[in-house]
C-alpha cells in the first residue's frame, strides 16, 4: 500500500525556475520510496487544491486573535477607558 511520507512545495531562490514554486512528494510502500518532483504548473494546482482550507483556517486563527484580545481587554478596565 502506498503511503504519502511528505510533500514539499518552495518558492525557488535561483535557476531556471527562480521565483516559481516547485517541490516533491515522497510516497513509500513495501518495496521502497518513489519521490516525485513537482514543476510550477503541478505545483499551482497543489495550491488550488488547498487554498480553501487555507483560507478558512486563516479566517479561523484571525478570529480566535481577535476574541483573544477582547477577552484581555475586558480584564484589564483600567487600561481600556474612554482614551482613543
């Protein structure tokens, strides 16, 4: 049965694809590992892929922050008055 091990994606920072994202995937199984590398193009649709979660998973630690600060502005009245 094939196991994902790992998957990598990285903006690169010199060559032929400098500024472009790239990367691997490395799956093993019983006989071995198969590491796959991964071009700009397959790398966008990775990112595609995922970029629904990603922003939802923003959205959620943006408003875990938010109540976080709220949370510790109503215990801390003196420092949260009428100045602006």
């Amino acid at each position: 049965m094939n196991k994902i091990k790992s998957i990598k994606l990285d903006v690169e920072t010199y060559g032929v694809n400098k500024g472009k994202l790239t990367g691997s995937i490395e799956i093993t199984n019983q006989y071995g590992e198969i590491k796959i590398m991964v071009d700009p193009e397959k790398a966008g649709e990775i990112i595609r892929i995922l970029a629904p979660a990603l922003v939802a998973t923003a959205q959620d630690v943006g408003a875990m922050m938010v109540a976080s600060v709220e949370a510790q502005a109503k215990m801390l009245p003196d420092l949260v008055g009428e100045k602006a």
